[in-house]
C-alpha cells in the first residue's frame, strides 16, 4: 500500500429543509472544486432563524481530500 496524505478543510452548508440536506449541500459545492474528496466529519450542527421565522439547518463539516 503506497503512502498517502490528507488535508481537511472546513464548509458550512446551508438548507432550509435539514441537516441531511446542508451536509449534502456542502459536500456537493465541495465536489465542484476539490477533487480526490475521501470522507467528511460532521463537526457542528446549528440553526438560523431568518426576519419571517423560517429555520435554516446549517451543517460545519470538514471534508478531507487526498494530496497529489
């Protein structure tokens, strides 16, 4: 098995139906720009309340990706 090194970098994702769905909106904005994405954490999970009541589900996650 060859060598391999990781980073971590942390996102927050955003979503006005879950936290299932702010991770996977994370993950998927994550996907855009990095590449070799190997596995997330779910670090912190937290809600906003906007002026008209509704709840937005927030997800810090930290997603690691494999250094070429």
């Amino acid at each position: 098995m060859a060598d391999k090194v990781f980073k971590k970098l942390t996102v927050v994702g955003c979503s006005s139906e879950s936290y299932q769905k702010a991770v996977e909106v994370g993950l998927s904005k994550a996907r855009e720009s990095l590449h070799g994405l190997a596995w997330f954490e779910v670090k912190e999970m937290r809600g906003g309340i906007g002026p008209d009541g509704k709840i937005e589900w927030q997800a810090s996650i930290e997603v690691a990706f494999k250094l070429d």
